[in-house]
C-alpha cells in the first residue's frame, strides 16, 4: 500500500483513478472482505455465523459499538430502538405530496431527507450524542417509513409500529398488516425477513457507502449524509440490481424460461449489448459472494415452507447460474452471483413488491452507513473529501460580446 498523501506532499503529484479500482479513501474497522475467497466479516464475525446465530438489531449493536451485545445490552439496545419507531405525524403529509404510483426509491430519499427538518434537534454530525439518537431514529423509523411508502403506494391507511414485536416482524406487520385484520407473521418469512436485512447491513467501501462518507465529510447533518446514501443505492449497478435481476428474470420467463436462457446469455456476451446478467459480478469479489449462498439457502426455506418448492422463478434462476458458471466468459471474468441474485426471489415468496426491494436494501443497509459516518467523523485525522481531477478541457480564451459569437 502507497500513501500517497505523503508522495503529494513531498511532489504535487497526485494519482488518477477514476472508480475507485485501486484506492483505498479510508481506514475501517468495521467490515472486512476477502474477494478471492469469498469472505465476509463484520467486526471480525464471519457473516455465516451471524446469519444463523444472531438477529438483526444484534448485528446493528455489533456494527455500530464493535461487539455483539450480552444480554443486558441487547436489552438497553432494543428497547432504545422500539422507543423510536413511530415517526413524527406531520411525515404523513410530507408523504401526501408524492404521487401514489412514484418510485418507492424515490419517496424514501425525500423521507430521510425530510428526517433532518423533523427531527432537527440531532442534526449536529459533530456532536457524538447528536450522532447516536440519528442513529437510533434512523435504524428504527426506517421500517416504519418504508411501509408507510409501501401503504400509501396502494391507497391502504399506515399500521403503526408495534413495540413487543421483534423488528422484522413489526416491519412485516407494518407492510402486509390492515387494520380490519390483524397479521400473524410467519416465523420462517421472519426469520428470512431478517436474513435479509442482515446480510445487507453494511459491505465496506461499496458506492452508497463511500457517497455518504463524502456527504458527511462537509459536517452536514447525519439525515441528508443517509438521504445521500439512499441515492445512491437505487443505481441498477448496486442496489437496485436486485429489482433488475428480478425484472430480467420475467423477462428470460416470457421469452419461454429455462429453454431460452443459452439465447440470453448470448446477448449478455455481445460486446454491442449493454445487456448484463443482473445479480452477477461484483468488483470486489471474484469468488463466489457468501451472503449469495446464504441467500440460496434462505429460497430454498423460504419457497419449502410456503410450498412453493417449484417456483418457475427460482428454478429459472438456478439454471441460469448453472449455465453462466459453467460458461467460459463467465468464467475468465470471475462472474458469479452476488447478494442481489437470490434476494429479489426471496422478497417476492415473502410478498414484497418489485418496486420495494431496494428501499429493504436501503433500510438494512442504514445501519452500516451510520457506522461508517461515525468512524468517520470519529476519526481526528478526517478531512473533507475533496478527489482532485484531469483536466481535459479548454485552455484559457477570451469572452467574445455577444454580437461576435
Ligand atoms: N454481466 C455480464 N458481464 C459482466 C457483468 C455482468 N453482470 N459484470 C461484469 N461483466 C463484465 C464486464 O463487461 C467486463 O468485461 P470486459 O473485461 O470484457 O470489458 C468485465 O466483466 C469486468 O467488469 P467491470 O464492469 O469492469 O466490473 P466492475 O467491478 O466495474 O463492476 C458491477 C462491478 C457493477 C457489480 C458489475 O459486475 C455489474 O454491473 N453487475 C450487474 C449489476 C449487479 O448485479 N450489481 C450488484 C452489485 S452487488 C451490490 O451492489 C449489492
């Protein structure tokens, strides 16, 4: 590693790198992958060993203060969190202003964005007690926000947080709940719901990561940083792969499914498409992604409990990865599936919309982003990110009066 902090110093000579592929922009502590193998630890926790033994808000505890928490912290911990889930009623009507049929990516950006004017005595990043309860606000409004997204987007009334819930089962409550019927959550869905926001709750350097490192660089409050973070999430080549991959998946199904996937994945190889197989590839791993496996597994529970053992989508998608790991230019590539691959199939067995993936992603994902803005801002040597560039532009010229133009 090359600092090259030290190398400008001493030259004025500075790096080109656009993308990131060879530049470290921090140091962390929190989330470490190992892309050749296939390894993914939190905290120093392998994220095998957590998706079995441990429950979401235990994994928030482990990202956001360095360890799992005994039993009196989860405690402490949980109970702070289900004292926040409700969020301020005025939200409803900021909600109202969207159309019904906008993008649910869309509505939450502008919600958590909104947050900072709602809840604006936490708005000082530099204020570690400021930094907490955004924190706790923002991991516990984020199901309540993202259902009320939901709701709204089908004309149903909101179902208001209920406290004595584990957090994904309030967050499948608060989405598939009515008030003429009360909703009894399935504990292998929960289990899966939860799953899901675990493997999804933070992954280093990744694009939202880093843009809400940049945003909370400028000391701006901790709600717009997330909003940001939100933002960019919804991108097709990040989160929103696992609305993509689904999408393609109805589409490869209506061409006529598993007997056209050799057709497809001719079009993805064409150098003249820009038709990529969602769910596939990752810049940092070059093995297989081990919260895909875990997601597999996940389907495979998941489609048994419910029946649905012979879902065309899952079978479809199994052949498809069959097909493109045993393809050579999968293979040179390192092409395999990632997170998003088997998510989208396990969200829609659970009965969450297309549209909504993503916004689950972002409201798992809220957790690492707070923890990486605190180590961050934590960090006495933290500066302002500020990427220099090449300037490929005009020299410098004259500004002719109009007239002579
Ligand atoms: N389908 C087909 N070809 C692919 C795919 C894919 N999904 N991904 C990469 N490639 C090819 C590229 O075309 C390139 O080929 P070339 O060397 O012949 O030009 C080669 O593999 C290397 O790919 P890059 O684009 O350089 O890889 P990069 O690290 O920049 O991109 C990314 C990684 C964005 C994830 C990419 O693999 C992709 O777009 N995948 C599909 C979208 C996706 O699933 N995103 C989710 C990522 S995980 C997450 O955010 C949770």
């Amino acid at each position: 590693v090359i600092d090259i902090r030290k190398l400008y110093a001493q030259t004025g000579k500075f790096t080109y790198d656009p993308g990131f592929l060879s530049t470290a922009s921090c140091q962390s502590s929190i989330t470490y992958i190992d892309g050749d193998k296939g390894e993914l630890l939190y905290r120093g926790y392998p994220i095998e060993q957590l998706a079995v033994n441990c429950d979401f808000l235990e994994t928030c505890h482990l990202l956001l203060n360095g360890d799992l928490p005994n039993a009196a912290e989860k405690k402490d911990f949980v109970s702070r969190v289900t004292k926040h889930t409700m969020v301020n009623e005025q939200m409803q009507f900021f909600m109202r202003g969207f159309r019904r049929d906008a993008h649910p990516m869309a509505v939450l950006t502008g919600l958590v964005g909104g947050m900072s004017a709602f809840y604006h005595d936490t708005t000082d990043v530099t204020n570690p007690q400021h930094r907490e309860i955004a924190a706790i606000r923002l991991i516990a409004k984020m199901p309540t926000l993202v259902a009320m997204a939901y709701k709204y987007s089908v004309g149903q009334p909101y179902i208001y947080p209920k406290n004595d819930l584990s957090y994904s089962a309030n967050f499948m409550r608060m989405m598939f709940g009515t008030p003429c019927e009360e909703y009894q959550p399935d504990d292998v869905l929960v289990r899966a719901m939860d799953r899901i926001f675990i493997l999804h709750a933070d992954h280093e350097q990744n694009a939202s990561t880093s843009t809400v490192r940049l945003c909370g660089s400028s000391g701006t409050n901790p709600y717009a940083a997330i909003a940001a973070g939100v933002a960019c999430l919804w991108g097709p080549a990040h989160g929103g792969a696992n609305e993509a991959c689904l999408n393609m998946l109805a589409d490869i199904q209506q061409m006529g499914g598993v007997a056209k996937i050799g057709e497809f994945i001719t079009k993805v190889k064409d150098k003249n498409s820009s038709v990529k197989l969602m769910g596939f590839g990752h810049r940092v791993y070059k093995n297989y992604d081990p919260r895909a496996k875990l997601m597999r597994e996940t389907c495979h529970e998941v489609l048994g409990a419910l029946g649905l053992e012979n879902d065309p989508m899952f079978k479809l998608a199994m052949a498809l990865e069959k097909i493109a790991l045993e393809d050579e230019y999968f293979v040179a590539r390192k092409l395999y599936p990632n997170v998003d691959f088997y998510s989208g199939i396990v969200q829609r067995a659970i009965g969450i919309p297309v549209s909504l993936f993503t916004a689950v992603f972002a409201l798992a994902r809220t957790v690492g982003w707070i923890a990486q803005l605190n180590e961050m801002i934590s960090d006495p040597e933290y500066k302002i990110g500020r990427p220099r560039q090449l300037f490929t532009g005009s020299a410098t010229r004259q500004v002719k009066p109009l007239a002579e133009r």
